[in-house]
C-alpha cells in the first residue's frame, strides 16, 4: 500500500489565487456553514489549476442539531416545529436533502472528499450510532471518499469498526491539537 500526504488547508482564508499557487489541495469550509451557489463553486473550480485538489465539509444541517451555535454565525434559522429533523445524521427528509444539495456543490467542485465533521454533543449513544449507520449506508456517495471527524468521547474501537462498516476508506480525520486537550 502506498501513502500519499497532501499538505493543504481549510478553507480559504487568503486570496484564492495564493493556495493555487503554493498548495496543491484545500478543504473548502464555506460549505460546512451555508452552501455557495452552484455557479460560486463552478467558478472556483474553473480557477483552479489542473490537477488541484478539492474537499469540503459536509453542510452543518446533516451533522450538527440547530442548537449549535455553528447556525447562528451562518445565519440559519430552523422554525422550532422541525428541529428535531436536523442534524445528528437523522434519516428525515431534511437532513437527506441536506446531504443532496452538498453533494451537488461537491460535484461542481469535483471534489474528492466529504468531510463530516461532528460536534462534540454527537455522542456514541445508541441512537447516533443508528444514524451514522443509516446515513452512510443509505446516501449517493457520488464517487466521493467519506471522511469522519467525529468529535468527543468516541473510543477508538469504535471509531475503527464505524470507519470499516460504513465504507468511509478508512479514512478517520482528527486534529491532533484537540485531542491533546481532552
């Protein structure tokens, strides 16, 4: 097995034209807060050179509650009737049009990856559990790979047997900053 390291960053924090220069992948976080138009993420990626690299995050209404407070800094309001069908990967309609709307930015990017990076409140409770299962197991991939960052206190063995079952490469993302902390 070969091993490949992208080094890249996340999000777009300079001027686009610099990371295309210097780097050779960037995770777009635009997507993670509010979906940019279709014709947004065709154009970034008409800018981008061949061979570049793209990933982004997954829309916040497929991993996080609207209790976060990740929707207030994008602006989203969910009426209180139908906060319960957001986030936490919950098999309702909303969260898989979530997905569906993600997945047709991703693929205007041609994007590689899809990160699903999880609150700390997404716990391996039995009922999470159920819903990352259903989720991954059910949803159009679109040829991309799935990745995972789950946050909080998921053990290891879990993660791994998740990672496996769920068909996400293998790919588990952490940051290694953040679990020194715990």
């Amino acid at each position: 097995m070969s091993l490949t390291i992208r080094i890249g960053c996340s999000g777009f924090c300079q001027a686009r034209q610099l990371y295309y220069a210097h780097l050779n992948l960037v995770e777009v976080q635009q997507t993670f807060y509010r979906l940019p138009r279709l014709t947004t993420a065709q154009r970034w990626r008409e800018e981008a050179p061949p061979g570049f690299i793209v990933t982004l995050k997954a829309w916040q209404l497929v991993t996080h509650e609207p209790s976060s407070p990740t929707y207030r800094k994008a602006g989203l309001t969910i009426p209180e009737a139908d906060r319960g069908r957001y986030g936490a990967f919950r098999p309702t309609d909303e969260v898989r049009d979530a997905w569906a709307r993600t997945l047709e930015i991703a693929q205007a990017l041609q994007a590689k990856v899809a990160v699903f990076q999880c609150p700390v409140r997404l716990t391996p409770t039995a009922e999470h559990v159920a819903n990352l299962r259903t989720f991954f197991q059910q949803v159009d991939r679109g040829g991309l790979l799935f990745a995972w960052e789950p946050r909080g206190p998921w053990p290891d063995e879990l993660v791994q047997e998740l990672c496996q079952a769920l068909n996400l490469s293998l790919i588990h993302i952490s940051e290694p900053t953040r679990q020194a902390e715990s």
